[in-house]
C-alpha cells in the first residue's frame, strides 16, 4: 500500500481531485542516474484506466499519470501554473462566464492537444450523466450552459447562473483534461467503457507515462512517453504491484522487489535502522477516516440522531488513537476539513474549538437526552432497541484492524456495542454502492481535492452519498459554499457539518514512507497536487 492507505479504511474516492505530472522542472541532484524499474504498490487495486470511469483513487492516480488534468494545486490550496496544462482561466463578470487558455502540448502521435479535446470530454461526460463517477460534483455537466472554442487554444465556458468561481474552477473545470477526440472517436461510449483495462486502448497519452501491461489483480506497467513535453523522467518502467496485505509489502522491500512503501505501524519499532532503507516524512494532505453510516437502514434507525451521532464522536479518543496504534504518526479530524487544508479551513476550527471533541461525559449526557438508558448488559437501548450496529472493515491491514478495536472499546465505555466485520475491500464497496439497507455502517477513507464544499458527499442524492444521508440545512449550507463568492459560506458549512456527524471523523493516519537508500525525490512525487512521476531520480547507492 502506498502512504495513502496505511489504515484499512481503505475507500478512497477520486472527488475533483487533480493529479498531473509536473511541467515546472523539478529539483535534482546533479546527473540524476536512470532507475531502471521502479516498482510500488497503489493504495487499492486498481480496475480501471479511464479518465471517465475513476471512482477510486487508485484509477484515478494511474489515469492521471496517462492524462494530465488543467490545474495543479500546491500545499497552498492555490493553482500552480507553471505545473498546469492550463496558463489561465479567467471569470471576466466573478462567476458566469469563464475562459480557459491551454498550454501548447502535443499527444504522443505527434497531434497537438487543443481545446477541442477539451470539448471532447465534456461530450463524454453530458453522454454519459449520472453514469459518469464523478456527475454532480463541480456542477458537471449540467451547470454549463454552453462550452465553445474560440480558437484551437481556448476554451469559452458560460454556466446557467453565477457561482462561486473559485468552487467551480477547482472542482468544475478541473475535470475537463483534454482527450484525444481524433484516437477515440473511433469508438462508441459503450467501447470506451468496456476498453476501460485495455492498455491497447490507450495508445495515444499526453501525460509522461503510457500503459503498455495490466495483470487484474497483480501489476499495472508503465513506460515513459517519449513525447511527453515536459521534466524528463528517469526510468524505463513504472510498475504498481498489487499487494494484499501490509506484511507482505515490508517483505518485498526488503527483497528489493518494490522500492518504497508506507510503514505498516504495526512494523513500526523495527524499520527505525533497517539496513539499505530510509524513512521519508511526507506533508499531510487532505484525507480523513471515517465510520460510514447506512442512512436507509432502518434496524439502525437511532443513528439518524445528531446526538447519537455526537455522542459516538465525542466517545472516540483520537489522541491517544493517534499516539498508541499510529505512533503518532496522525491527526485528528473532527469534521470535512483538516489542518491540511491550509486556506480553507474556517479560523473557530483552525483554533481547535469544533463543535465535538473527546468528552465522554459529554457523549453520555447526549446518549441521556436521546432517551437511551444501560440495560443489564450495559449496553444502552431504547424502547428495547439496543445501541448495537455492525461495522465492516476492509481486510488487509494489521493497522486497521488496531485502530477499529481501539473505536470499538471507546464506544463500549459508553455503552455502545459496535460488532466488526472483516470483509473484502471490492465487496464492501460493491454492497456499500448498491444502496441496500443490508448493512449497517463501514470503515472508509476520503482523499478529497479542490474546493472542500461537501456536494459529492453530504448533499442529499448526491453521486458519491452512498449512506443516504439527507439534510435540508445541510443543503442550504453547501448550495451557500458553491454560489456565493468567498469562504464565509464555505466556513459555516465546515462547522454545521462537524456538529452534525453525516459520518464519524476519525484520525487521518500519516506515517512516513519506508525506502530504499538508492530512491531519491520520493517526497516531492507525492505532491499534494498528485504523483509526480519527474521527481523520481535513483543514486548509486
């Protein structure tokens, strides 16, 4: 697994996130040496190749790395563009109407990139609606009221109203990386998406690396484009070697078989001076832990009160979580924001004072005011229901499985029975997508890039709100972060959506990677705008 999936709340969902090989050149040691092959394990297995189809991170970072999308956005929260394949977008009346200038770039086949490309995908994405993995978020497709081309570098973009430019250009715009209309034209949108694994299929790039192998379950390879216009990268083959479990990747670094990984905590007092290995400490970044809740199930009917909900947060001691089963390597989230992201987190919580926290007298006197009462078993209930649920938890990772017990115990303190069920990461996902009622809640995590306003994930119907959760102030509040104009809206919705719990927060695992002596520019390759395979550089140790 890769440092963004050291927990084994492994559900990771790509929501506008932007990733792109980086067009700055990147910072060296002189005469960096050819690494030959570098291999690594993704943070999930990954099933798709697809720009269109990348609902896990995992798709998307491998997708990413073949079609690099418009902006790039540094630890800042802020657009880089000397690292984007756009120069500028612009909002001439703050909101309507935006124009984007493209980059010269070229496709491997030697075509230039245009903005007809761009057009191309927002095709696809309108062709395809509530199928595309990603409809919804940004207002994609249908706040765009019209999408033109001025000229083959520009692209003209009018929405059905004003918003917030800065939502929609990070959240909206971000989506639209050029595809190569004149390659896949060719074939129809069911092609595209049985093609999605086919390395044939993607012949034609213009992101550093091309797909030439993929072994379901196994490997993913990669060579370089040789018509990428960017930093050059210095290797022959990129490979992502799917792992199952975190044992087993410590093994085969130490074989040599992969070259860097995260540390599998549970590993942690004896990688400290492994020989021929170093740690690298990596920047934190905007993702979370969470305890999903199954909304439309009905047997668990007591979790759509806020004050259960509080009670199970304010239960749950994440600082010490972080300290014993992370090594305190981690930090606590208390809601859909986290000290990663830097601009826009709102000041109250930024100061540390959100609306829950460890207090489990706190936790108690809520469980008291909701009606629950310890049984004999002292478990609370109500009405003769107990508190008691089942939470699935993705088999793989000894972290995992550590920090879920250590929640379990917290909340038996107060009397809430949470049971776990270990079970296969693609059939938690598939049930958890299905929307059933036949399960009750999942351990999952969230990487999230752009504009943090919530839409994708809280927003009653929305694509990737797979709990069902449904709040009309919620609503209100995130509408209010995507139309109006700064971040006084964005900051009300962070606060109203820690108090209300749609999901549990826990600690955002961040441990360093474990990596070999001769791997070097591992740190700047996990940028927080995405891999960026041109930092990669190998020494001769």
């Amino acid at each position: 697994m890769t440092f963004e999936t050291i927990s084994a709340f492994l559900k990771k969902r790509l929501v506008a996130a932007i990733f792109l090989a980086g067009l700055a050149a990147p910072a060296l040691a002189a005469d960096p040496e050819n690494c030959g092959t570098i291999v690594i394990p993704p943070n999930s297995d990954i099933t798709s190749f697809s720009p269109l189809f990348a609902d896990l991170l995992a798709n998307g970072q491998a997708a990413l790395l073949m079609y690099p999308a418009l902006i790039w956005l540094n630890s800042d929260d802020e657009i880089d563009w000397s690292r984007s394949l756009a120069t500028a977008i612009t909002s001439p009346d703050n909101g309507l109407t935006y124009d984007i200038t493209v980059r010269p770039w070229v496709w491997s086949d030697g075509v230039p990139v245009t903005s007809a490309d761009i057009l191309y995908n927002f095709k696809l994405i309108q062709a395809l609606g509530p199928n595309y993995p990603g409809y919804g978020s940004g207002g994609m497709p249908f706040l765009i009221k019209s999408i033109t081309a001025p000229d083959a570098m520009h692209v003209h973009i009018v929405l059905t109203h004003p918003v917030n430019p800065e939502w929609f250009i990070y959240n909206g715009i971000s989506q639209l990386q050029p595809l190569p209309e004149h390659d896949w034209s060719r074939y129809t949108l069911d092609q595209i998406f049985q093609l999605q694994s086919t390395p044939s299929f993607y012949r034609v790039v213009d992101g550093p690396l091309k797909l030439v192998s993929f072994h379901p379950g196994l490997t993913a390879t990669f060579v370089p484009n040789p018509a990428w216009p960017g930093p050059p990268v210095h290797f022959n083959r990129f490979i992502f070697s799917m792992i199952e479990s975190d044992g087993a990747t410590l093994q085969q670094l130490e074989a040599g078989d992969i070259d860097f990984t995260s540390v599998p905590t549970e590993f942690w007092n004896n990688v400290q001076n492994l020989p021929g290995l170093k740690l690298v400490y990596l920047a934190p970044q905007s993702t979370w832990d969470y305890i999903g809740l199954n909304f439309r199930n009905n047997k668990i009917a007591f979790l759509r009160d806020v004050r259960v909900r509080d009670a199970i947060e304010d239960a749950i001691d994440q600082t010490t979580m972080i300290k014993l089963v992370l090594h305190g390597q981690g930090y606590p989230v208390y809601g859909p924001i986290t000290s990663a992201d830097g601009q826009f987190m709102a000041p109250q919580l930024k100061a540390g004072n959100y609306p829950v926290g460890y207090d489990p007298a706190k936790a108690l006197a809520l469980l008291a005011q909701a009606g629950f009462t310890r049984g004999p078993d002292g478990i609370m209930q109500k009405d003769g229901v107990k508190l008691s649920f089942t939470a699935l938890s993705p088999t793989g990772s000894t972290e995992g499985d550590e920090m879920s017990e250590f929640i379990q115990a917290d909340l038996a303190k107060i009397g809430i029975d949470m049971k776990i069920r270990e079970i296969e990461f693609n059939q938690m996902i598939a049930l958890e997508d299905s929307q059933s009622d036949k399960w009750d809640a999942v351990f999952g995590g969230w990487s999230a890039g752009g504009y943090p306003s919530g839409e994708t994930a809280f927003q009653t119907g929305a694509y990737d709100n797979s709990s069902d959760y449904s709040n009309p102030e919620m609503d209100r509040l995130i509408n209010d972060s995507i139309n109006k104009p700064g971040l006084d809206a964005l900051f009300t919705y962070e606060i109203y959506a820690s108090a209300q719990q749609p999901e549990i927060f826990t600690p955002a695992p961040w441990p360093p990677l474990l990596v070999r002596d001769r791997m070097q520019g591992v740190a700047a390759f996990y940028d927080p705008g995405g891999l960026d395979v041109t930092k990669l550089y190998c020494t001769a140790k």
